[in-house]
C-alpha cells in the first residue's frame, strides 16, 4: 500500500512537473522571408536584423508577461516557391504566431501572380496543419510603379489574400524605408541597421504579445 501510494505521488510530480515545463516553454513567432529578413548586408544580421530587433522587444517586457522566442527562417534570395520546398524543414518546433515575408523576389522576376498566390496560400496551409491555431501575418511587398499593370496586380494581391484567409496583413513592410536612400544600402534595395529598426516598429504592431 506505502508503495502503490508513493508511486502515485511521484506519478504525480512527473504530471506537474511536465505541465510546469510546458508552461514555462516559449511560445514562437517564426519568421519566413528572404534576404530583407536575413538582414543581407549588415554587419551583424543577428543582432540588427528586423526580427532580432522584435526579440529585443520582447526581453524588455515586464517579467510577468509570457516568454516568446522569434526564428528568424530568411533565406537571401528566396522566393515563394523556395518557401513552399523548406517549409517542412522549417517547422521542427511548434509555431504560435507565422509571419510570411516573402514574394518581393518573385516580383522583380516578374513571376506569374497566380503562381507567388498559390505558394503563399500553400507556405500556409503546411503550417496549419500542424499548429492549426497559429496567427498567421502576411508581410505586403510593392514593386515599382513602373511594371505598371503587374505592380498594381501584385500589390493588391497581399491584401486580397489575407482578407480572403483571414490572416492579419502588414500592408507594406518597407514602409517609410523603401526609396529612401539614407536607410538603405548603396544596392537602393536592402536596408541599413537604421532601416531594420523602422521595419521592426512597422511590424511590431501586428505580432500578437504586441496587443
């Protein structure tokens, strides 16, 4: 009888304890972009980077508030089809809040919208499947004015696509940052230190330990 009730006491403990440490495990935002999330071109991309700049907001909180921890998954030169072949590579963990930075390298290759929608729809139903109550955040890309028709085309795309999905859209992820030259580097593409901290104060507002 002692014995029966100390195994049940330490069954117990062993219950509590995994509870306790899947409580005090992180929750993850991970981030899938190309080499605007990579942070292509500083000189301590995990230190300058947009995403290490939203993890830095998040050690600062109060230490009541949860634990989160941000991957950054940017890859230079990605595309959406690049994404949709790593995703499952990706996902070795749980993932409670996915943003989805790519798209931008379709664009300047003038890639079919029908194909950057379908990778992106498809990028987001993998990681459902496996973390079915995820936030998912769409990151909005604009091409320059003079693709004409197909700039107009990709840059409603974003918008109707998160609307249609119910996902929570960033409009335009370089805003305040893209044409600026003083916050991008000498390429007039890829942002400086100081145009990743605008980046990380645009997308702050849309990540969930934000509200």
């Amino acid at each position: 009888m002692l014995f029966r009730s100390l195994l049940f006491s330490f069954s117990l403990a062993l219950v509590a304890g995994s509870v306790l440490a899947q409580g005090l495990a992180p929750k993850v935002i991970l981030i899938m972009g190309d080499s605007l999330t990579a942070g292509y071109g500083l000189e301590d991309p995990a230190a300058e980077a947009y995403p290490a700049l939203l993890q830095q907001k998040l050690d600062a909180r109060p230490p009541s508030a949860s634990h989160w921890r941000v991957i950054n998954a940017g890859l230079s030169g990605d595309t959406t089809s690049g994404g949709l072949h790593r995703i499952d590579w990706v996902l070795r963990q749980p993932v409670d809040v996915f943003m989805l930075e790519l798209g931008g390298n379709d664009g300047l290759r003038g890639l079919p919208l029908d194909l950057v929608r379908s990778n992106l729809l498809a990028i987001v139903t993998k990681v459902r499947v496996k973390n079915p109550s995820v936030q998912v955040v769409l990151a909005g890309m604009r091409m320059p004015t003079n693709l004409g028709d197909y700039a107009e085309g990709f840059e409603r795309l974003f918008p109707e696509l998160a609307r249609a999905q119910n996902w929570t859209l960033i409009p335009f992820i370089l805003q305040g940052v893209g044409g600026v030259a003083a916050l991008n580097q000498a390429d007039g593409i890829h942002p400086t230190a100081e145009g990743h901290k605008l980046i990380a104060e645009t997308v702050w507002p849309f990540l969930a330990p934000s509200r």
